[in-house]
C-alpha cells in the first residue's frame, strides 16, 4: 500500500467553531422540539445530532457505532453536548496528527471495497457536519425561531 503525503489541513479552528455552533444552537431548540421534524419520514433534532456523533465515530474509529444504539442513549440535550464533545475530541486528535491523514484506509461497505486517504475522510467528515447544521438551521426556521448568523473568517 502506498501512501500519499499532502500538506497539513489547516481546518481545525474552523471545524472547531462549526462543532461549536451545533451546540450553541440546542439552546434554541424547545425540549418538546427535540424529536420534531416536518415530516414522518425524516429525522428530528436527536436524530440528525446522533447521526453527525456516529458517523465521526464510524469513520473514525472503525468500531462501527450504531446510530441506533447511541439514539437510544441521548434522552435530552446535556445528553447531544457530551456527544459532540467527545466526537469532536476524536476529529481533533484525528487532525492533529499528519500520521493520521496521509495513512490510506481500506475496507469494504455494501459489498464494495474503498481505499480513502485520511484527508478524503476528513474533508467527508466536514462536508458532512455542514450538511446537518443546515438541517438544524432550516428546521429552527420551519419552526419560527430565530436564530444567530453563522459568521466566518
């Protein structure tokens, strides 16, 4: 297996601010609002913050955590910022370390076998986080409720 070797990813305190927000934002989130969601088919608040924790776990660490184990045990939100705390403590390590990101992973989802180097991981971690902030942010609009701009440098 070969590797390749790419520059250090400078996204850290960006990423770190976006982590941030997400927890910011369960402020304005009603407790009775936690599992809303503008239709049955689609994933409420809990849902949408223990899918973003599990799946920086899944990528991360190749345990497989089962969203549906760790839905089953966020019952509020103190519950969603220790998730986001830990997980994010995982992505920073993760980061922080070009060992980390230059090193191919290989393995096999639905049949298919993948090599990512740890930068495509990362960049997919990322886009994804964003992806369901945005969910976050239009369900709070769905709901009425004003909510802080989100700044960047």
């Amino acid at each position: 297996m070969t590797t390749a070797t790419f520059a250090t990813l400078d996204i850290g305190e960006q990423w770190k601010r976006l982590n941030q927000t997400l927890i910011d934002l369960l402020e304005y989130i009603p407790d009775d609002k936690l599992d809303w969601s503008p239709r049955e088919d689609m994933w409420g608040f809990r849902e949408i913050i223990s899918h973003v924790t599990s799946t920086r776990g899944n990528w991360l660490s190749r345990e497989g955590n089962d969203r549906e184990a760790i839905l089953a045990t966020v019952k509020g939100k103190d519950d969603i910022r220790r998730l986001l705390n830990e997980s994010w403590e995982r992505v920073e390590a993760f980061l922080s370390e070009q060992r980390y990101l230059d090193r191919a992973y290989e393995g096999e989802r639905g049949g298919q076998q993948y090599s990512y180097s740890g930068h495509w991981i990362a960049f997919h971690l990322l886009e994804h986080d964003v992806h369901h902030r945005a969910d976050v942010f239009h369900y709070l609009a769905l709901l009425g409720i004003e909510h802080p701009e989100v700044g960047t440098p």
